[in-house]
C-alpha cells in the first residue's frame, strides 16, 4: 500500500487530455468569427466547412450538425442570454465572450435540439477544455447542469415577464429579438398578437436555399431537375433547393447562368420591369446595384426587351462582385463605380430606375440572424439621409412618363413609407403607381399603393417597394 492510501488521500486523477470534436470546434470559431470581427455567418461558415470537409473525418452529416449549432445558436441567442444570467453569479457582460460563446453552445444543444442531455453537457465541457482550459471547463460544467435541469419552455416561463405585464419584453425574450426590433416590426404590422408573433418565429426558422434562374440564360425546368429542387412560390424564375442543398453543387450557378436570390428581391426587380410606361422603355438604371443579384436579373430583363441596364455602385470591390454577376448577360450592360446621390449620367436619363438603398436589414433576420444583435435604433437616424438622397437622385434620373423603384430589405416603417412621404413633398411631378397588381398571383400585398413582402406570409425575406412615376418636368 503507498503511503498516500495509508494517510487516508486518494490517488490524483491523471490528466486526461480534453478529446478534439472537429464540429464543435468548428461552430465556435465561427460564433468567435461573428463575435470578434463583426463577421456574417453566410460568410464565415462556408469556407470553414469547405475546408473541414477536406478531412476524411468531417462527413456530410458533422456540416449539417455544424451549421445548425451556429445559426441556431445565433438565432436563439436573446433567450439562451437571459436563461444563461439566470445561472450565473455574475451579469453577462462580466463573462468572457469566449465562455459566452460556449455557453450559448450548449444551452442550443440542451434547449433547442435533440441530442440527449449527458451528450451535450459531456461534448460542451470538453470543447471548452480545449478551447478555454480546465479551469473555466469547470465553470461551463457548473453553469450547464443548471440549464440542464429545465426544457425550453421551462426556461422561458422562468425568464420571460408575462405578456400581459410587458408584451415587448415577453416576445423579445420568447422569439429572441432585441426588444426595440419587436416593437418596430409590430408597428409595422398594424397590431395584433397573432401576426407578430407568427413574424418572429418566422424569422427564427432556417429559410431554404433559392435560386434565380436568369433569363435567356437558364430555366427554372433546368434547376428543377437538382434533387429535391421545388419551384418557387410567386417568381416564375425561382427554384428552392432541397433543405441543406449546395448552390455551388449546381452547374447553373457555378457557370453564372443562375445564382441565389431570395424570391422577395426577385418580385422586387419584376414589378418594376413589369411597371407601365409612358414612351420609350430603353435605357434601365440600377443606382445601388451591389452585389448584384437584383442588377443580373433586370439585366436579362432588360436584353429580352433590347433595352441597356446601366448598373451603378458606389464600392469598387461591390462594383467588381456587380460585374461577375453580369457576365455573360445577354443583352447590352455597363458597370460603374460611382456615388449614387452625386451621379456621372445626366438628369432624365432612364426609362426604369431601381434604388434598392442600404438599410437596417430588418427584413433579412432569417438568413442574417446575427444582424438583430448589431443593429441599433440609431442605426435609423444614420441611415436616412442617404436613402433620401438616394430616392431624389433616382427621381432625378428618370424622365418623364418614367417609373422609379425604391426598395428596402427592411419592413420599419421610418425606412419605407417615411422615406417615401418626405421624398414626394419635394416632388409635386411625381406620384406613386400601384405596384400590387403587377405581382398577380401574390396575395396579402398590403393595402397599397406600395407592396411589404413578409416572410410569415409569402416565406420571402421581408422586401418594401414603392414605385413612383415622373409625371412632369
């Protein structure tokens, strides 16, 4: 017997190294990516998965658990906050960002997935021992037993004030979104429980992968032969790939014949290519026309018709992306650089002006959940000088009898119809085109003249147009 046992001590453990779980690890480089450089999911994850997959060990199967644990973790990340600071001595913003992430983690994987409860305190531990060290592993193994001990909707009764006590509060802690988010897309509702809350589950939900298939260059009958593909709900040219589908696996969008494009912007380009003129209908103007999807696809609309797109972006880099969009485009185009609200082309100009202007994002949270997070209500007040100035330039550079788009991926009202409002005080020769029945088919437009997309009701991003016609000098 060792002298240690005589005296009644038991012998240290041996350390044991922490085991290396290449999907975990991944899904927190990629929540550190968005945490630490403001960096988009969309854009961190694919490259990470691309060359995760590199290694024989990192299956099909190890990408799709991957990318649920990050969007589901940044979707849900307003809830698992407030049922983490319930089982911490600490507030939140004295924990360290990267024991955060991995707390976020595995509350996403006790709360919001299937994997058993042993299996996702044991494999959360052991990442945050080797990304975090022993000592705070110790921490997160705390921390998730206490998560552990409530289901979801456990926690929220726990954690959420009641709805009749404080509304807001309720449904930002309930569907995870900052509490001013919910109430801005509330007032831009109209009120009612049901339509707000069906929103922000809405936006909580993973949106399918849709292509655009771009005329005189592909058919949606080509992209409809992928596995699993269905044609889109409103868009004659949009196809949705199967759940987890790879656009870079389709020939169409490797060879630039189609690309993705979420259906709302599609309608977006439609209705003003569909818009009626009064005169010629030649020349089209893209004013912000980065990073191009929208400008491709009114591009082939525009050559169907021998009519020009001029595409127009401020940023070179995104003036560059606009370009490889085009490529290949049927009919005649030209690209520029150039600032949309001091522009190089002459006033009265173009038949079709599309402005669709930098915003919140408000309307994208299903494919950019980690937006709600960043944006700030002043983020409004910064905005909306340049989508003024935006509006009158493309007022400016139609001619007369011509039609004006201004679009917005965002559904806040202080970004679309105040815009709209403040733009035509200014401009006695313009008025507004009714722009639902140029979607026929697409219900639950709004009361109009203008259109508001939803992604509850049309399962599009949450896409604003107004079309304005020129009548006047």
């Amino acid at each position: 017997m060792s002298e240690q046992s005589r005296r009644g001590h038991k012998p240290a453990k041996p350390y044991r190294r922490p085991k290396k779980d290449p999907v975990r690890i991944l899904a927190f480089e990629a929540l550190r990516a968005v945490d630490e450089r403001d960096a988009y999911a969309n854009l961190v994850l694919p490259p990470l998965l691309r060359k995760a997959r590199e290694k024989d060990d990192f299956d099909a199967r190890d990408a799709a658990l991957a990318t649920e644990l990050v969007y589901g973790t940044l979707r849900r990340q307003g809830t698992y906050d407030a049922v983490i600071a319930a089982c911490v001595d600490r507030p939140l913003r004295e924990v360290d960002p990267p024991v955060l992430d991995v707390l976020s983690l595995g509350a996403h994987q006790l709360l919001g997935t299937r994997i058993p409860t042993h299996a996702a305190v044991s494999a959360t531990v052991e990442l945050a021992r080797v990304v975090l060290g022993d000592g705070r592993a110790k921490f997160v193994n705390a921390v998730l037993r206490k998560i552990a001990q409530n289901d979801l909707d456990g926690w929220i009764e726990k954690v959420a004030p009641p709805y009749d006590e404080d509304p807001e509060d309720h449904l930002a802690v309930v569907h995870s979104h900052p509490r001013w988010v919910v109430s801005a897309l509330w007032d831009s509702l109209g009120g009612g429980r049901a339509g707000i809350e069906e929103l922000l589950a809405a936006d909580n939900e993973r949106p399918r992968v849709t292509l655009v298939a771009r005329p005189g260059r592909a058919t949606s009958e080509e992209l409809l032969r992928e596995e699993a593909a269905e044609a889109g709900c409103w868009s004659p040219y949009a196809v949705r790939l199967a759940e987890g589908g790879e656009p870079g696996a389709v020939e169409a969008v490797r060879e630039g014949r189609a690309g993705v494009q979420d259906e709302g912007s599609q309608l977006v380009a439609l209705a003003l290519a569909n818009a009626p003129l009064e005169g010629p209908d030649t020349k089209w103007l893209d004013g912000c026309a980065g990073p191009g999807g929208k400008a491709a696809l009114l591009g082939a609309l525009a050559a169907e018709r021998g009519a020009t797109l001029l595409a127009s972006e401020k940023q070179p880099h995104r003036a560059g992306l606009v370009a490889k969009a085009l490529v290949g485009n049927p009919g005649p185009y030209q690209v520029i650089a150039a600032d949309g609200t001091r522009p190089p082309w002459r006033p009265g100009s173009f038949d079709r002006v599309l402005v669709d202007v930098p915003c919140t994002g408000l309307g994208a949270l299903r494919r950019r959940p980690e937006a709600r997070w960043r944006r700030r209500p002043e983020d409004l007040d910064n905005f909306a000088p340049l989508q003024r100035a935006l509006l009158r330039t493309a007022l400016d550079s139609v001619r007369v009898g011509g039609v004006v788009g201004y679009a917005t991926c965002s559904p806040h009202l202080a970004e679309t119809r105040v815009v709209v409002a403040d733009v035509l005080k200014q401009y006695p020769d313009a008025e507004l085109v009714d722009a639902r029945p140029l979607l026929p088919g697409v219900p639950a437009l709004g009361d109009g003249p203008d259109i508001q997309l939803w992604p509850h009701v049309h399962g599009t991003d949450a896409m604003y147009l107004a079309l304005i016609r020129r009548t006047a000098g």
